[in-house]
C-alpha cells in the first residue's frame, strides 16, 4: 500500500527549515539595523561638585561652592531622517545653589543651546539640518559609537571648539555594571575674548579691555558601556578663566572644578537604559539566533526522521 508523506512531517521540517533561516536574518540583518541612534531620545543628566566662580553681584570669586550642571537632551523626531541622521537639541545650564533655585535657565551661571546632527549608525557629525555648532568634529559627544573597542577616541569638547583625544584604561564598574573608561586633559588654550573692565584683569587705567578666555581641562573621564555607547559615568574638571591681553597669567577665574561627576541617581538611570540597550541588542544578534538555529536543526532533524520512516513503510 503506498502512502504519501505525513503532514506531521512536512510540517516540522518546514518549520525548521524557517527557523534555520530566520536565526542568521536576525543576526547579518535585523541587528545591524537595531544599532541606530535613536531619534526620540529625551533624557536629563545632572553633574555635581564643588568649585569656584566668579559672582558677577559681589565682583568677586566665589570658593568652595556646590555647583550643578544639567544636560536636558531632546530628539528633534520631525528633523531627524529615520534611517539616515539623528538630529539632538540640547540645553546645558551650570547653577550655584542660589541659581538652582529660579529655574529658569536664563538666570543660571552658564547656560548654552546646542544643536547635533549625527549619523545614526557610526555616530559620525553631519554637517545639515540646523546643527550649532556647524564645527562639530570628533567621534564622540553625547554618545559613543556602537560597539566600543579599546582604543583611544576622539572626543568633542564643546568648551574648547575642538576635539579632546581621549586615552582607554580599563574596565570598571558603575552601580554594578562593567563600562570601558576613556580618560583626557586638556592643556590651557584660548578660546576667544570678553569686553570687560580693565580693572577686573588688573588694568585700572583702562576702562574697557578685550579680556582673552582660556580654558583647561585636568579631569575628562568617562565610562562607556560596550554595546552601545551609552555614558554610564562622566567626569570634568574645568576651569575657566580671564587674562589681560597679551599675558601670561589668569587675572580672573570664571569656573574652576576638579571634578563635577554625574549624581548617582544619573548613573543609576544611564546603566538602566545601557543595560535595556545592550540586551535587545543581544537578543537579536545572538540569543535569539542560537536559540532559533537550534530549535530548527531539531525540528528540521525530526521532520526529516519522520519523512524517511513514512517512505520505508511506502516501499
């Protein structure tokens, strides 16, 4: 009696057959495209410290005071091209206690806006769509590059206007989480002048002056998470300062800090989405690839099992 192929058998190696091709899809095809800036990102970081600064009501330098830095960062979705660049808005504010408490960014010690435009898939600048400051160079801002490798990077120093090249060191941990530490200085470089009274730089004769600025860095740090560039820890020691023209010496110290560092409720949050990050990307580039290889060589296996027995009862 001859006998056709049970359903049962087609059916199991049909499935696994689909399995066995959708495991590599995920890995070669659906995460690489997983691994994209994401264009609806909203977040808030806080930084803080001590330092000095220079407290315009009183004309004098302020030392030892608590200081405050707040990133606000905010995806522009209708700027942004979904598979092309990753367009950022980003308002910085850096408050004493006594500005802390306005809120209202306009009242802070410092305050700037900022544009960035950069390609969602290696993090690269883009030169379009708005971006301030139209400069910006570097592979790293307010992100690393996916997958981050142990070698030096190059970092974009907003301050400066220039690209800060930062140094690996090791891996730590942040609230538990290993990240890959990246660390950089930046020596005293003039940054561009301020009209001030001549007497604040030490020129009492001259009623106005065009101070030079110059800034430094003796603290950059940072730790990355691996997968997905995400900043789990930041640190900066910045001084900022005023020269009269032409010297040599700072006259004036506008900010001064040896280390302003993300809060813990900041790096608690940041290794959140770092590891939300880094597990859907695990998911669908390895995981679920091995796991759906495996389950279609087993169903494929018995599939095929099935089909020989039914043929020998044919014959």
């Amino acid at each position: 009696m001859r006998r056709s192929a049970s359903p049962l058998s087609l059916t199991l190696l049909g499935l696994g057959v689909f399995l066995l091709v959708l495991g590599p899809m995920l890995a070669w095809y659906v995460e690489p495209r997983a691994k994209r800036t994401p264009i609806d990102t909203d977040s808030t970081t806080v930084m803080k410290g001590t330092g000095t600064y220079f407290d315009q009501q009183s004309v004098s330098e302020k030392e030892d005071e608590p200081l405050t830095v707040t990133r606000r960062v905010l995806g522009n979705v209708a700027a942004s091209e979904r598979d092309g660049v990753a367009v950022w808005d980003v308002s910085q504010t850096i408050d004493t206690e006594q500005t802390l408490e306005r809120e209202d960014p306009r009242k802070s010690l410092q305050w700037k806006t900022e544009s960035w435009v950069t390609d969602r898939e290696t993090n690269k600048p883009v030169h379009c769509c708005g971006e301030a400051p139209g400069k910006f160079a570097g592979e790293a801002y307010l992100k690393f590059p996916f997958d981050v490798e142990e070698r030096g990077y190059t970092w974009w120093d907003s301050t400066l206007g220039n690209t800060v090249a930062l140094t690996y060191d090791k891996r730590v941990k942040v609230q538990g989480y290993e990240g890959m530490r990246f660390t950089g200085t930046v020596e005293a470089t003039r940054t561009g002048t301020r009209q001030v009274p001549g007497i604040l730089v030490g020129l009492p004769e001259t009623p106005q002056v065009m101070a030079e600025e110059w800034y430094a860095n003796t603290n950059l740090e940072f730790v990355v998470d691996e997968a997905t560039g995400r900043i789990l820890k930041a640190t900066t020691g910045p001084k900022m300062t005023l020269r009269a023209p032409g010297s040599s010496e700072d006259a004036v110290t506008l900010l001064q800090s040896d280390g302003l560092t993300f809060t813990k409720e900041t790096q608690e949050e940041q290794v959140k989405l770092a590891e939300d990050g880094s597990g859907k990307l695990r998911l669908v580039g390895t995981t679920a690839p091995v796991g759906l290889g495996s389950a279609g060589l087993l169903l494929a296996a018995a599939g095929t099992v099935l089909l020989v027995r039914g043929r020998r009862q044919e014959a």
